[in-house]
C-alpha cells in the first residue's frame, strides 16, 4: 500500500506558477554569484539606457538656458561613456545569463536521465514516448528562456524601479509616488494578471505538444500496419485533429499576448500623461522649476523598459513554466520500484511465488502495461482497480523448463516482471533460493536474468554490436555459437557484412521473426542462470520454433528457465505447465 500512498500523492499534488519559479531558481544555487553578477550589469546597463535619454534633456534645457547645472562639454561627455557602457555591460549582462542558462540545461538534462533511470523500467515501459521526448527536448530548451531573460529581468526591474522612483521623487515627493505606482502596475499587476489568464492553456499547450509528439513516433512505428490495412486517411485525420487543437491553444496564447501588449502600450502612456499632467501643475505651484518636470516626464516615459520586458516576459512564461511544471514533475516522482543496494548478491535456487497480488491502480500505469494484461485490466475498470494477479502461488525450481500458459490478459508477462522486480507486488511475497526478493540487490537480481520480451528492440548498429548488448566483451565464437542456438547464424551469413552487418533504425530492415531470434541469441549469449522468455517465438516459423526449443533444451542444465506462451504447441518441452 506503500507504493499506492506515493502514486496518490504525486497525482493529487498541484503546483502553482509561482510555486514552478521557485522550484527553478532552486537550481541556480551553484551560480549564484554569476547570476548576481549579470544582474549588477543588467541593472547598470538599463539606467545607463534611461538616463542618456535624461542627459539628452538636460542638453536641451542648457542649450534652451533653463539649465545651468552642468556644463554642455560634461553632458555630451557623460553621453559618450553612458552610450558606451550600456553597450558593453548590455553585452556582458547577456553573455553572463546565456552562460548560467547553459550550463543549468545540461544540469537539468544530467539529473532528467538520472530521474529516469530511477524510475525505469516501469515509467519506460509505456505508450507515452513522445511525452517524454517532449520534455527531453523541447521542454528543457524552453527553459533556457527563463534562465536566460526571466529571472535577471525580473531582478533587473524591480532594482531600476527603486532607483527611478528615488530620481523622480527627489524631485518631487508626489511624482515619486506615481511613478511607483506605474511601475507596479506594469511590472507586476499586467504580468500576474496575463499569468493567470494564460496558464491553463499554456499547460495545455504543452502537454497537447507531447501528444501530438506521441502520436507521429505512432505513425512512424506502425508505418507498415497503417499502409497495410490502409489506414492513412484515418491516422492522418487523427494527427490533423491533434495539430489543429494545438494551432487553437497557440491562438488564443497569440491573442492574450496581443492584449497583454496593448495594455501595457496603454498605460505606459497614461503614465506619461498623468506624469506631464501633475508635474505641470506642481510646477505652476512653484513646488518644481519647469526644468525639473520636463526631466520628471522624461524619466517617467524613459525609465519603463525593464518592467515593460517584464510584462512581455509573462506571454513566454506560458510555455516556459508550463514546460518547467513538467520537468519538475518528472523530477519529483516517485519511483514504483525503488533499487535495493546493500544486500545479498546471492541470487540462485528455485523460484517461488506465494500468495501474490497485484493491480495496476490508474489508467496512465494501465497504459504502461503491455498488452498482456489490457483485457484484464478493462475489466476491472469499473471497479477503479485492474487486478491482475490475485492469491497467485507456484514454485519454479532448477534445471527445468517451467511453461507457463494461458490467453491474453491473463498475467503472465506482469508475472514476469514482478519477478525482475519491474514492479511491486501488493501482497504476498517472491523469492530466490529461499531469499525474498527484496534482501537482493537489484543489480544482481536482474543481471543474474536473461529476459527476451515479446518485442526485441534493435539499435541502429551492426549485428555484432547488437548481440553485444548482452555481453560486451564477447568474442566472435561466442557470438556464433549464441546465434547458432538461436537459429540465425545462416541468416546473418547470408547477410552482405555478415556480423557486421549494420540494422536500420528500429530493426526495419529484418522481419519480425529475425528481430526475436537475434533477441533470443542474445539471452543465449548473455548465460545467465535465470531465462524468461515471454512469447519467444510468436513470430517466427515452426522450423525455426523447433530448433530454438530444442537448444532450450540443452541449456537448461544449471538453469531454470521459464516459457510464457499461449500456443500449446511451445508447451511440448515444458517439464511442467502452469495454466494461468
């Protein structure tokens, strides 16, 4: 039930935008000074922006001889170096945050593959491929944005307000306050507003994003299968129904920006004109010179540019923590199978299940699950539960073939995986030799098992390299005597390159049966003391069936080896059967 708490309490956990940025900028913790530093030059340089457009008024008002405060010769002076030094520390400022933004992405994707691969295999045991590809790729890149021009302008405008609202108020007190008063509204009350506006369907945006990259790997995994049962029209109709709601998200994101921008163009020049408004009246008061409120309307119109880019940022923010929000929740989830470290490498003897239950307990788990188990787990839908195991006990002892044998949805692939530890079980327990499951390092349980699943994946690589996957160091004897057993040597020497043959991406360029036999050789190959073998030879003809069951055969001295199948005719070299 342990694991169900955990599962409950990631689902039901919600995070808001705010709570998003935070957990991002705890990750800037190990460059922390460089960010400081950006965010020093970012604040020089903006002022340095703002006030070549508040020395350019005093020019005038020294050339118009309402100013004799500084000499012209200084003003133009000042000019040159402001002019320059906005260049520069703009530049510097830049340069500082695409550094930071840099090295946080590749920490960010260190301790993304790292969270997988706690949380394999289960979390990549799935349908939701493109989902995760999506936040790989496109969703960490997003985050160079918040990196790179969200968390320094945001510091950047706060800082240059502050110092503005002091320019302006020591000319005038009342002034001061407006000018704090629009920078509030443009820096903080449009972005929050426009934030809460847009959230939801920035969310939705990206996770319509990941669908939709779900759906093409669809297309182009079952390439063969949509052209052979001529569903293109309906595949196509289905991926233009998933980009057609994606291009809807993306225009009404489009139009909040539009408006988001109009009403910061609006009130920025209500700020001006209430700003040149009330600096007339205090100055035909006498409480300003008529010097000091054109200067007081320069600044205020001049001084916006940092929390006007602080206002546009909250059109990207959509993306940006929507993308944040689903790294973070890769990050913090929990794993179903968490590794046992410590323990017994020891993993030998008979092998025995007793009283195990278990059931996936919501539908995205459900999906992860293979088809062996959908048909059970449909049936249970109803009863918010998909049981698939239930009072399970048997016994698989050593230097036997153990058949296990029954229909779809019956169980026997999850039985499989809860005996690697893929899984939990709910009750009851799993041991090895007498040792329970979990007293045994996980590494060593799983490298101490050979396991050829029902859909053997090939790399974009040579035969060799491939078959190598289950022991690298292996020589080329070793090899053909694996594929030999496996009955695809004289396959592969028919082959150009022989062993050295290169496999197209994704095994397209072998039959289906090919791709399980060399699946098979490479179980052979790896010798381990434990062989499942879940539906081996599903797609591979009764020739070739017969001489892989024959070699099963010889291999099971010191081995215990067990055959899921729902043929009977794989039984025959059983020494004994479990009917599921």
């Amino acid at each position: 039930m342990q694991r169900m708490d955990k599962k409950k309490e990631r689902k039901n956990g919600s995070r808001s935008a705010f709570a998003v940025m935070l957990g991002l900028i705890g990750m800037i913790k190990p460059l922390l000074g460089i960010m400081c530093v950006a965010i020093l030059m970012g604040c020089a340089g903006n002022l340095a922006a703002t006030f070549l457009t508040i020395l350019g008024g005093y020019a005038l008002l020294t050339v118009a001889g309402l100013y004799e405060g500084m000499e012209l010769s200084v003003i133009f002076t000042l000019l040159i170096v402001f002019a320059v030094a906005r260049g520069i520390l703009r530049y510097a400022e830049q340069a500082s945050n695409h550094y930071i933004a840099f090295k946080l992405l590749a920490r960010i994707r260190h301790r993304v593959f790292a969270a997988l691969r706690a949380l394999a295999p289960a979390k990549l045991d799935g349908s939701r491929k493109g989902n995760l590809i999506s936040i790989i790729t496109s969703d960490i890149e997003l985050l160079e944005v918040f990196y790179a021009h969200t968390i320094s302008p945001i510091a950047i405008a706060v800082i240059t307000s502050v110092i503005m609202t002091v320019f302006i108020g020591n000319l005038h007190p009342a002034l001061g306050a407006l000018a704090l008063v629009f920078y509030v509204m443009v820096g903080l009350v449009i972005p929050v507003i426009n934030g809460r506006r847009g959230s939801a369907s920035g969310q939705e945006y990206r996770d319509s994003f990941g669908a939709l990259n779900t759906c093409v790997l669809d297309n182009l995994y079952g390439l063969e299968e949509i052209l052979q049962y001529g569903r293109q029209e309906k595949r196509m109709t289905q991926m233009a129904e998933q980009t057609s709601h994606l291009e809807q998200i993306s225009g009404q994101l489009k139009r909040q920006e539009t408006a988001q921008r109009v009403t910061t163009d609006g009130v920025i020049l209500l700020a001006g004109v209430l700003m040149a408004a009330a600096s007339s009246q205090l100055a035909a008061a006498g409480a300003l010179t008529g010097a000091q409120a054109l200067i007081a309307v320069i600044a205020m119109v001049s001084s916006f540019g940092p929390t006007a880019a602080l206002s546009a940022l909250s059109n990207n923010l959509h993306h940006t923590l929507a993308s944040g929000n689903r790294v973070l929740d890769l990050l913090e989830e929990k794993p179903l199978v968490y590794d046992i470290d410590g323990k017994a490498d020891a993993c030998k003897g008979d092998i025995r299940c007793g009283n195990v239950n278990f059931a996936y307990h919501d539908k995205e788990t459900e999906g992860q699950l293979g088809k062996d188990m959908q048909e059970k787990a449909n049936m249970a839908e109803s009863a918010g539960d998909a049981e698939i195991l239930s009072d399970f006990s048997a016994q698989f002892a050593k230097n036997s073939i153990h058949g296990i044998l029954g229909k779809s949805g019956c169980g026997k692939s999850t039985l499989l995986k809860l005996l690697m530890r893929f899984y939990e079980t709910e009750h009851g327990e799993i041991s090895y030799g007498g040792k329970e499951i979990g007293e045994i390092n996980t590494t060593a349980l799983r490298g101490n098992i050979s396991y050829v699943t029902q859909e053997t994946f090939l790399f974009h690589d040579t035969i060799e390299n491939n078959l190598k996957v289950a022991k690298a160091d292996a020589t080329r004897e070793e090899l053909i005597a694996a594929a030999k057993k496996a009955s695809i040597h004289d396959f592969i020497m028919t082959l150009p390159d022989g062993y050295e043959t290169v496999i197209a991406e994704l095994g397209t360029s072998i039959s289906g049966g090919e791709r399980q036999r060399l699946g098979i050789a490479r179980a052979f190959l790896h010798d381990a003391d434990y062989l499942f073998l879940d539906e081996p030879t599903s797609n591979i003809d009764s020739i070739n069936e017969g001489m892989i069951l024959r070699s099963l055969v010889r291999e099971k001295e010191d081995k215990t080896i067990l055959l899921v199948s729902h043929r009977k005719s794989t039984m025959g070299i059983a020494d004994d059967v479990l009917a599921m």
